[in-house]
C-alpha cells in the first residue's frame, strides 16, 4: 500500500516541476510593472516596455491558470505502467468529459444539492471554469482523483484483447468508454459531496490561520516529516496548489497580489496570513547549509576533501532549488533521528518566521522562488521584513549546525566520512578513469553519459534484469523500483559505485537516490524493459 502512495506522490513531480520557472517569469515580470523599480514611465500601459511585460506576463500565468489539467494530463505520465501517452489523452478527455456531466447535472439537479450554476465564477460560489466548461471548483483534487481513476482504468484495461469485429474499441478507445460511464456516477458523486467538502475546506481555513503560529508548525513538521513516505506531497498539495488555505491556493494568490503587496507598507502577515503555509523552503535553505557544515566538520579529516565533493552540489542543490533529496537522504537512514530533528528545527524556523512577521510563497530555493518571488518585489516597502527574515534563517543556520554536530559526536553516528570504509565516500572523476582501470560500475552517471544506455543497464542488471521490475517511477532525485525478488537485486555499494548518493529498502521496494537527472535514467530503463 505504501508503495503505491510512494508511486502516486512521485508522479505528482511530473507536472510541479513545471512550477519553478513559470513562478520566476510571473515574480520577474509583475517587478518589472512595479513604477517602484522601473518608474512612472515605463509602467504606463500605453508603453511599450509595459506591453511587451504584460505579453510575458500572460504566457508565465499559463500553467497556475490551468493547473487542473496540468496535473491531469501530468500524472499519468507517472502512474501509467504501459503507453503513457496515450494514458494522459484518455485521462484529459475523461476529465472533460467528467466536468460536462457535473456541469450539466448542477444545472439539472442544482437546487436540489445547494448549487447555483448561474452565479458568478470564483469568489464564494465555488465555480470555476475549466476549458470553458462552468462546472465546480474542485481545483487540483478532482484533477488528481480523476487522473488516478483513469490511469488504473488504463492499466488494467489498455492492452485487454476484443473480439475482431470489435477491434476498433481496444486500447484507448476502450479506456474512454469505460471511463465515460464511470464518470457519470463520478459526477453524481462530485454534485452531492463537494459542496459539502467545500464548507469542511472553509472550515478548515478558519481553523489553520486562528491557530497562528501554533498551524503553521504542524504543517510544516508534517510536510517535512513525511517525505521518506512520499505523503508530504498530500500536506503542501492543497495548501500551496489547491483551496485548503486560499481560494485559488497559496502559489497563485500570491503571486496574482505580489504587486500589490509590493507597493503597500502594511504588514504581510495581516495582508497574507495564510502566507505562513508556504515557509516550508526556508529550511531548505537555511538548514541544508547547516547540515552540511555539521557533516563536512564531524567527518574524518582525510575524508574531507572527499566529502565536500558530495556535501557542496548537494547543499547548493537544496538552497538554490529546492531539492533536499540528495543532502536529506544522506544521512536519513544512517540516523533517523537526525530526520526527526531535522523536521522540527524545519518546523521551528518556520514558526519563528511567521511570528516575526514574514510570510510569502516560500516552497522553494533561493533562485526559483525566494529571490524572485519573495525578497525582490518586496525589498522596498518591506525591507526590514527581508533582512529579518535573513537574520533569523543563518541563526537558524548555526543552530542546526551545532545541534546536528553535537548529536553526530555524542552519539557516534556513522555519517558519510566517519565510516571506517574509506571508500564508502568515493566519488570517481575523469582523472580516475585515466589513472585506474575502472569498470562501468564504478562509474557515476555524469562520466556514463557518452556511453549510449551504459548506466542504465548497469542499474537494471543491478536490479535482477527486466523481468525482476514489477513497476518503476521517480520522483525529485530517486528512482523508485518494487521488484518481484529482492534475492536478485545488487547490494547497495553495487549501486554507490555507479554513483548513486545512496539506496532505500524496505521489503521488494527500494529507491535508488540517483540526483536531478533521474528523469532522463528512468526514461531509458523504461525503454529497455519495454
């Protein structure tokens, strides 16, 4: 069971990591309309700078403005084990055809479920349109539900053999036509149950934002504490992308309110409360330099060297983009208490922000959301909020230092460059391979990438061959594989040597930390199993 949650957040990266750059294009040209930094002149809409801006500023809004058929289209390109493409057309066309039923019934039956199809999209009406389908706003959730629906659909019926005379129906045509009839009852469902689900989200809302400060530390304990499970995707899902804590979602209300926010010197936090929600990034950050200094100071001194070759793109990884996978699961499974503590020093740094006034769109690193997004539009009416907010983070940076350094000593914890095998920590370079007759499996990825599919056959032979891999998938930086056997599958130095950051087991699933070009390993094995 978990590792079918695993699968599903995994696939949720597919269509996130589009985010960061539309994110930079929408903070970078809403600055750009700011008269605070261009001047009078040029934010005038009769200037040309000001048009060209706003042309920009229309193509960045294309993904926040779509993002239920973003993620529709986007997650089966995860969940699907065969033809994923054509699993994302019968996932798009059943998800339309999924709206025009809840459109057409609430228009049938509407008064009869508490729903006003003739009021005005957005606001409190709890409408929205998709495609230009009036229908309810069930933003990201229903794109999700009906995605993973969909895609079993698929996977159990895509390859279903007809009867001759009924070939035409096979494949897709038949994933639609079963899907068509399931969604009818999915509308039926959706009629009756979201309006109430939307009064609990309301609820909700209320709820998280009253507690203050009190909110913001369980969310963030909770969005860091689960990531070895893949659930985190679940806790900042409907709060940065969905209706949990904003009408529209944390990542688009902010950015769609940035210049505003920009050109006012009220406080943030009682412009944007829910803006404590989405300070998550700062432990990436401020805690992944930290970490890092704990693990560079407490390893051997003649591993050192060694180390910092692993500890610096893994740290400039986690604080300029946003992905601690690499660092995270450096030490996650040596010491899980040092996770734990990690989670609530992550939660602390948050609480503490939020209480001190900053908030914001915060998710991410420093060039995809914090720069751009945060600290650049609001430098000069919010300046103080700013260098608070940087003060604060590097105290917080030392103090994950010294907790980290103090547990690592104190209990003797065999993190990289403190074991007594030395080569443990290698990583191979070019001058290696010269030097040394070094065979493919000692070989990272970044040295295999002139030999056509060398590492990915190195990692599937290392798995049992293809007929061991009962499903494969990725998320940020790790290959996610549950195989048939475990007794087939390589030790974990077998995939260190290839130059994996580490390897996860539990039961005939393991994850293989592979780095930010897991994408392109997974897509080759694919097209070796295939």
């Amino acid at each position: 069971m978990l590792s079918k949650i695993q699968r599903f957040g995994g696939a949720m990266f597919t269509p996130v990591l589009l985010f960061p750059f539309a994110g930079i294009m929408v903070g970078l040209t809403i600055l750009l309309q700011n008269p605070i930094f261009v001047g009078e002149n040029l934010s005038q809409p009769d200037s040309f700078f000001y048009q060209l801006v706003f042309i920009l500023q229309e193509g960045a809004w294309t993904i926040f403005r779509n993002m239920p058929i973003i993620f529709c289209v986007g997650l089966p390109i995860g969940l699907a084990k065969t033809a994923p493409a054509r699993a994302c057309l019968a996932v798009l066309v059943s998800f339309l055809t999924w709206n025009y039923f809840v459109s057409a019934m609430g228009t049938v039956w509407g008064s009869y479920y508490g729903i006003d199809l003739s009021q005005e999209v957005g606001g409190d009406s709890g409408l929205a349109m998709i495609s230009g389908i009036k229908t309810l706003d069930t933003n990201i959730i229903g794109a999700i539900v009906i995605a993973g629906i969909v895609t079993k659909i698929h996977n159990v019926y895509f390859e279903k053999q007809l009867p001759s005379f009924l070939g035409i129906f096979q494949g897709t045509s038949f994933v639609v036509i079963i899907s068509f009839f399931v969604m009818i009852i999915l509308a039926w469902l959706t009629i009756w149950i979201w309006p109430k689900i939307q009064i609990g989200i309301l609820s909700l809302q209320q709820m998280m934002i009253s507690s203050g400060g009190f909110g913001v530390w369980i969310y963030t304990f909770l969005e860091r504490i689960l990531i070895p499970t893949g659930l985190h995707h679940f806790i900042y899902g409907p709060f940065i992308f969905g209706p949990a804590i904003t009408e529209h979602g944390i990542q688009v209300d902010w950015a769609q309110n940035m210049q505003a926010f920009s050109q006012t010197t009220e406080s943030l936090k009682d412009l944007f409360p829910a803006g404590g929600f989405a300070l998550h990034g700062n432990s990436k950050i401020f805690g992944s330099i930290g970490i890092a200094f704990a693990l560079y100071f407490t390893a051997k001194p003649q591993n050192r060297a060694k180390l910092a070759g692993l500890l610096i793109p893994s740290a400039l990884t986690a604080a300029l983009v946003g992905i601690t996978e690499p660092l995270e699961f450096t030490f996650l499974f040596i010491a899980p208490i040092l996770f734990l503590i990690h989670s609530i020093l992550a939660a602390t740094l948050a609480t503490t922000l939020y209480e001190f006034g900053v908030v914001g769109n915060m998710g991410g690193g420093l060039i995809d959301m914090m720069i751009p997004l945060n600290w650049a539009p609001m430098f000069h009416n919010h300046h103080m909020m700013v260098i608070t907010h940087i003060i604060i983070g590097l105290i917080f940076t030392f103090i994950w230092f010294i907790v980290f350094r103090f547990i690592i000593i104190r209990f003797n914890i065999k993190t990289p460059g403190r074991e007594d095998d030395e080569e443990t920590i290698k990583l191979y370079t070019k001058d290696d391979l010269k030097n040394k007759n070094v065979t493919i499996d000692e070989l990272s990825p970044l040295e295999n990438e002139n030999e056509e599919n060398s590492l990915e056959t190195s990692i599937l032979e290392g798995l049992g061959g293809k007929e061991n891999i009962k499903s494969l998938n990725n998320c940020a930086t790790r290959l996610r594989i549950e195989v048939h056997s475990m007794d087939q599958v390589q030790n974990d130095q077998f995939f260190k040597n290839l130059g994996a950051h580490g390897v996860v087991r539990k039961g005939n699933s393991l994850q293989i930390i592979i780095g930010l070009q897991v994408p392109l390993v997974r897509n080759k094995i694919e097209a070796l199993i295939s």
